[in-house]
C-alpha cells in the first residue's frame, strides 16, 4: 500500500470520528437523560477511530519517507 492510499485512509478514519463525534454531541445536547455506560462506550469507540487513524498517519509517514530514500537511491 503507498503512502497515498494510507494518507487517504487515515483521513477516512478521523472523518468518523469527527461525524461520530457530532452525532454523540448532538445526542448529549438533545437528550433528557444519559446513560453514562453508553456515553462511555460512544467515546471509547471515538477515541479508538482517532487512535486508528493516528496510527495510519504514522505508516504513511514512514512509508513516505521510505519511498523518498528509495527514490534518492534510484537517482544515484
């Protein structure tokens, strides 16, 4: 997988997140009465998007920078 496709799937993860964060916000805004064990699972699995995205920059940076030694290599 290129650094792009990484790139572009680290974007998609933290895109949830951002949308499952909304969703929760307006929920908590809205809502009359909270359970406190639901919340809690809503934000662990936000924090679990954020966290896989998070990891996904991070392969795309060192795939990156691998590709560019790469391409450093070739034009020698």
């Amino acid at each position: 997988m290129s650094s792009t496709e990484q790139f572009n799937q680290a974007l998609e993860w933290l895109h949830c997140s951002r949308g499952s964060v909304q969703t929760l916000a307006d929920y908590l805004h809205e809502a009359e009465a909270i359970d406190l064990k639901d919340t809690a699972l809503a934000v662990e699995s936000v924090a679990a998007m954020i966290r896989k995205g998070a990891e996904r920059i991070s392969r795309a940076h060192s795939l990156l920078r691998w590709e560019f030694a790469e391409q450093g290599d070739l034009a020698s």
